[in-house]
C-alpha cells in the first residue's frame, strides 16, 4: 500500500518486523519538522528501554521499530532526542547493534545541530559513566558518544581531562582514538599518563596505544577506525541497501559446520546462536563436532581459553553442551563430571543453565554408553561425599550427576551402599531421592539411619527448614516405605523430562534471564502465580499467609517410623521452576 499519510506511515514502522518499510521511512523522512513525528521518535527511543515490551518472544529478538524510528530521526532531530539518546546510554541494557550504529550517528548530528549544548551534555554523560565502578554496559556511553569529541574545543579540555583521569573506565580507547584524531594535543599528557598506569596494572589493555600512534602518525591507516559516523556515512537508503530484512541481518544462514563453530564461538552472549546450534544438533554424527563439545565442556571455567576482556565468562560451553545431546562420545563422560568439580561456587563462578544442560548429559552418556559412564558417574560422586566438608556449600559432582542412578542394577548396590555411609555430606539427599525413584527397598534401612541421624543433627543445630537435608531424607524414606510417591511424572531422568532444548531455552535471551538468573521480580511473579493456582476464589493476602505457615509446618518432619502426607497441592523440589528459570524449583524460587 502507497504511504500517503503519517497516520499509514506510523502503523507501518510498527508492524513490519522483517522487511524494511523503506517508503514509510522515507515518507517521514522526507516530512517537513512535525511534532507528531518527533513524539513518535521519543517513544520509539523509550520502548527500546522497555525491553519486556518491545521483545518478541515467539521470534526471539527484539522489535525492530525502535530502529526504524531512529533512522528517521536524522531529519527531525530535537533537544527532546538529545535527552533520549542519553537516557539510552544511561539505561545499560543490552540493544541490538544497528540501534546503536544510528545511535552513533545522530550524536554527531545533533552535535552538528546544537554544537554546545549536544557537545556538553554528552561529555557529562560520559564523566558520569567513567567516575562508575560498574559492568561494561555502565561505561556505554565511552563508546557511543565520543563521537562529540570531534565537536570539542579548548573550553571542553577539562571535562575531558576529568573522564582520562577514571583510569578503570572500559572504552576509553574510543575516546583517545577520537582526541588523537581530532588533533588535541593538549591532552596528550594525560593519554601517556593513562598509557602507563594501564601498562603496569592491565597488560592485555590496549586502550591509549592506538591514540598514541595517531599522534605519532596521523596519516596511519588506524584513524579510520575513528571517523565521524554522522560526517562520513551515506544517506541512509545508500547505507541500509543490503538489508533486506532482520533475519538476514542477525541470523545469517548457516550452510557448514564452520559458518556454525564461528557463530557459535563469537556470538553476543546475551543472545542465543539458535541457527548455530539447530544446525549441528541436527548433524548426522560427527567427530570434529563431538571434539569441539568435549575441548568447550572441558574449558567452561578456563579463562585462559573461555573469558572475553568485556564480558568475563563466555556462553558458548552452554551451547556446545546443548550439542553435546546428539553429538556425544564417552570422551566426553570424564569432562562433563570436570564441569561439576572445576566450578568454584563460593566465588561467584557458576552457571545454572550449564550445571542444569550438564544433568541432561548425565542421562544421555549413560544411555548411551551403559556401564562404562554409570561406573564412572557412581565413583565420581564417591569421591565427592567422601571429601564434602561441612563448609562447603553444596556437594556439586553429587547434586548434579545423580541421574546415573537411574541406569543402575543389583550389581551397583555395593557403591551405593558405600555412598550412603558417608553421613555428613548435606546432599546426600540427591542420592537417595534417586534410589526412592527406582524403588530400591533395600535401601530403607540406610536411608531410615541418614534420616535420624540428619533430623537430630538439624534440631540440635536449630537448621530444619522446608529444604532441609531432613525434610528430604523423610520424603524418600517415606516413598519406600509406603510405595506412595507423590511426583510420579519425575521419576525419570531429567533429559526424559526435558522439553526440546528449542522449548527449554525460549526464555534464555530475555534482558531478565541471563545464565540462568532470575530477578527477584520474577521470584515474586511465580510464587503469586502458585499461590493463587492453589487457593482459587482466595483473598490474596489471606492464600499467602496460609501458605507461609503451611512451609513453616513442612520444616517439622516426622519420625522415621511416620508415613503422612500432605494434601496440599504443591511444586517438587525436583520439579522445573515455574518461574521458567531452567534451574529445580529448590535451587530456585524454592530457597525463599
């Protein structure tokens, strides 16, 4: 349809999603300055903030009519856009890159239009975000709005030599580049000084040695890494000819395993190489994609090999373990019972989306390879009740890898049995829930002197919880004792209670869930959504309330000779979160 309104041209940007609605850019484009535009271009900067809102999560990436409207802009900029573009660096969420391609280019357009007032606020900006201690998404505005610097002068040198003196701000080669270009020799001073200081604390950062060989040369080839967007780019249609939709632009068709491995390997970790991954998962079976499943699995807390200068650990162990599902091998058992003993969980370096993919694997490796991985998952948890100490905060290789007990027989009675005698690892529930699931009544009398002996120690120690070891030591004693089990459906392996990875991972690049993370927003969300699925027609207040007493209640287990159960309905521990986390209910919203 021929645009010939802005009302036409406005639904238009809204709509199209693949192809780019070039004639309703261009119609606004070309529109003489329209305060309707300029309020559309507002709230199209404001919903790119909204990230809830403007991400599409059948489609699994972000609208793109935040983009559409910034392309638009270039012809109608504002003092109102100066305030919105610097709310966007402010924001430090994470936008697609062709957002801030254009992001780049008005502000050295608006400096262009208001060479004061831009220049000036987006240096403050900048100070603002180089005097933070933050993640790299705080310092966004170093990169994004150096492009100012080329509209500087004399008067601005202070500010500037304020935003080189926070030596620990990422991107600020971005900035030296800009300064070094643009001639400032005044401030090369406090380039060197910055040059030093980041030589003897951060070997690997670069940041001023480019500026300083600008200065040096300004006709090297490096200045062109620093041109002025705004002064050197095409008219837009010239710039955007090759994009004829955002599949094509993000998601480029993958024709060979090493189109894959390098999408796989060097893709943005807040997304999901999706194609990628769909293409080798569904690979005939191939030993240079098992090699690589293994080398990544093998590497996933290595720094030296799996650690990106910006972004710390890389997700791409995650995605070759998803792989791993098709493309296994039994080279592959001993890495990922590696994955649970080379995490370091005290400090901060664990990952529930890899710690839960890796528990899929356990069920594919001993399905597939029978004997050879469940003697070696069995010794492997072994060794790792045999070394718990008490303050450790969880028995890793034990919590995840006891899904090889579902592959087991008589003949494995004796190293289970051994297992259970060492009494003192707090996790050694997981063991026996998985011995409750497959029925093994001649576990009861172990199970019976572990659930005594956990329910004294905790009392004593004042620790009973609704998660206590006790509490779920009572539940598998009780389902082998009665023949009762109150979860049938997960008596199975997880990778058999496992939606496709497509479906299981829907939510993996969501701005909330990154690495398994889940918001305490989102924790709130999900227990209100399960209260109020339990106590139907129930004022809100009154159901919660209820239901903190009933846990308060579960923390009081009974004697081992006791077999009750409760008649409430409620989640598994060993259930998916219905927070849509990825990660057990009790290593998620159920610690609350």
């Amino acid at each position: 349809m021929r645009i010939t309104t802005k009302k036409q041209a406005f639904e238009a940007l809204k709509t199209e999603q693949d192809q780019m609605p070039r004639e309703a850019i261009q119609f606004l484009y070309d529109h003489a300055p329209d305060p309707d535009i300029t309020q559309q271009i507002i709230a199209a900067f404001k919903l790119a903030l909204n990230q809830m809102e403007n991400y599409d999560r059948d489609r699994h990436f972000f609208k793109p009519h935040p983009i559409w409207y910034a392309i638009v802009a270039e012809a109608h900029l504002s003092e109102a856009l100066l305030d919105a573009i610097i709310d966007v660096g402010r924001s430090e969420e994470e936008l697609s890159d062709l957002f801030w391609e254009q992001v780049v280019y008005l502000v050295g357009a608006l400096c262009d239009q208001y060479p004061d007032l831009a220049t000036e606020r987006f240096l403050e900006a900048i100070l603002e975000a180089a005097a933070k201690e933050g993640t790299l998404a705080t310092h966004y505005p170093l990169l994004y709005f150096s492009t100012c610097i080329s509209y500087c002068q004399e008067k601005h040198y202070p500010i500037i030599r304020q935003i080189l003196s926070c030596k620990e701000a990422h991107f600020l080669d971005t900035l030296c580049g800009h300064i070094a270009v643009e001639g400032h020799t005044a401030l090369r001073p406090e380039i060197e000084v910055l040059h030093t200081y980041l030589e003897q604390n951060y070997p690997n950062r670069h940041e001023t040695s480019i500026a300083l060989e600008i200065f040096n040369d300004p006709t090297t080839e490096a200045i062109e890494d620093y041109q002025v967007e705004f002064k050197t780019r095409k008219q837009w249609q010239s710039h955007y000819e090759n994009f004829e939709n955002r599949n094509q632009w993000l998601f480029h068709k993958i024709s060979t395993k090493e189109e894959a491995f390098q999408k796989i390997e060097n893709f943005d970790p807040s997304l999901m190489p999706r194609e990628a991954i769909r293409f080798l998962y569904n690979h005939a079976p191939d030993p240079e994609i098992q090699e690589r499943v293994v080398y990544h699995i093998q590497n996933a807390y290595n720094e030296a090999v799996n650690n990106d200068e910006f972004y710390g650990l890389k997700a791409t162990p995650l995605w070759y373990a998803i792989i791993g599902e098709k493309q296994h091998s039994e080279a592959l058992i001993q890495p990922v019972i590696d994955l649970y003993r080379k995490v370091d969980h005290v400090n901060g370096k664990d990952w529930d989306f890899l710690n839960e993919q890796g528990m899929v694997l356990v069920g594919r490796l001993c399905e597939a390879y029978g004997d050879v991985a469940v003697d070696q998952f069995l010794a492997a948890i072994l060794e790792d009740v045999k070394n718990f100490r008490p303050a450790q905060k969880i028995a890793m290789v034990t919590n995840f890898t006891t899904d090889c007990i579902f592959y087991t027989s008589e003949k494995h009675f004796p190293i289970l049995k051994e297992i259970l005698t060492y009494k003192d690892c707090s996790d050694i529930h997981a063991v026996c829930r998985t011995i409750a699931d497959m029925e093994y009544k001649a576990f009861i009398p172990d199970i019976g002197r572990l659930y005594a002996y956990w329910l004294r120690k905790e009392q004593r120690e004042g620790q009973t919880s609704f998660l206590s070891t006790a509490t779920e030591l009572s539940e598998s004693f009780k389902a082998l004792k009665t023949g009762k089990y109150e979860f049938e459906e997960y008596k199975k392996p997880h990778y058999q209670q496992w939606k496709h990875w497509e479906k299981h991972y829907d939510s993996y690049d969501k701005p909330q869930q990154k690495r398994g993370t889940v918001s305490p927003e989102m924790q709130a969300e999900a227990f209100h959504k399960l209260i109020m699925e339990n106590n139907p027609g129930k004022d809100p207040n009154v159901a919660i309330q209820e239901t903190l007493e009933r846990f308060k209640n579960m923390a009081k287990p009974a004697s081992p000779t006791q077999a009750t159960h409760s008649s409430t309905k409620k989640v598994s521990r060993n259930a998916p979160c219905p927070c849509g986390s990825g990660k057990k209910y009790k290593r998620c919203c159920g610690k609350k």
